[in-house]
C-alpha cells in the first residue's frame, strides 16, 4: 500500500495496425489519454499528477471510449 502519495503517471495507448480506437483513459479521475490514432501516430501518450489516498492507482475506460488499448504505465513519485 502506498499510503497518502503524489505521484506522475504517464500512460502509452497504441495497436500496432489499428487506428479504429478512441483512446479515453482516467487515472484516479484524471483523463490521461484523450484522443484517435491514426495511420501516422499509432501512439498516443499522456501524463498527469494524482493524489492517491487508498494506496491503490484505479485506472478505468472513459465515458466515449473505444477499443482501448494500453501498452504501459509509468509511475512515479513526486516528491515535494
């Protein structure tokens, strides 16, 4: 458990050979990725900081996505 924390998380969505997504992703209520991949990006990526009281990281689909898909999840400290 990690207790009261600040912490950066970054987020990568991609597929490799589809671009019929609509990437939506929130992090402890946070949008993180918003956004269509398309035949010249495949990747999208997003960071943001969040508070984390449980000592658990919820991440969810967001209202309006499609075809998520994450690649990984970098999680960080911030330190004060």
């Amino acid at each position: 458990m990690l207790g009261t924390r600040t912490i950066e998380r970054r987020k990568h969505a991609k597929h490799r050979h589809r671009t019929d997504s609509v990437y939506k992703i929130d992090a402890e209520g946070t949008r993180i990725i918003d956004g269509t991949p398309t035949s010249a990006a495949h990747w999208l990526d997003g960071v943001a900081n969040a508070t984390v009281n449980d000592g658990r990281i919820t991440v969810r689909n967001a209202s309006g996505s499609s075809n998520n898909k994450i690649c990984f999840i970098d999680i960080s400290l911030v330190t004060p």
